[in-house]
C-alpha cells in the first residue's frame, strides 16, 4: 500500500491511498515532487509528522480515512493490524502510534 500525494492536480496538492489491500510495504510517494515546495510540506502535515528528508509518520486515522468504505472490511482491518503490528516490531513507529513511510 501506499499513499500518493498528488501536487500536479491544483492548488492544493490531492492525498490518495493506493493498493490499500497491498500490505507487504508502506511508502509515501509524491507526483510532481519538482512542484511547489509549500504544497508538499502541508500534505506531509496532513498525513502526520515528517521525520526526516526521506520518511514521515503517518497516522493510522488517516490511513483509515483514505481506505474509505474498505476500512469497515474485516479482511481489511486484520491486514491493515498485521502491517502495523509488524511496524511496531520493526522499531517503525512513533510514541503516538504513528506508522513510519519512506517518502518515494
């Protein structure tokens, strides 16, 4: 799964969540990463927190958001709670419960 961050489509760049049924890997990754720096910044802050120039914490709220209906999918959320079960093992979350995503 990965979350797209769209800076090509307006004034304000568009955040969508693609493969969400793909569990095996979680990136960030940005079209028209060449745009509009202010843009990029306020949709990284919308997913969560920036770490550093190359990963950003992600809140699982705004994973389930961007899931839409397929969140209320019980298959769905034993997927997504497998993932982020292994993210904690793996040292890839923060305090807050935040998932870590290497922005691509």
């Amino acid at each position: 799964m990965y979350v797209e961050i769209d800076l090509t489509a307006g004034p304000e760049a568009t955040i969508a969540l693609r493969e969400p049924e793909e569990f095996q890997s979680f990136a960030v990754s940005i079209v028209g990463a060449g745009q509009g720096g202010g843009e990029l910044a306020s949709a990284l802050e919308r997913l969560g927190r920036r770490e550093d120039a190359e990963h950003v914490f992600v809140a699982v709220p705004v994973l389930e958001n961007l899931a839409g209906p397929l969140r209320f999918d019980p298959r769905w959320r034993a997927g997504l709670e497998s993932m982020l079960a292994y993210a904690r093992r793996s040292g890839w979350t923060d305090p807050d419960g935040r998932v870590r995503a290497h922005i691509a």
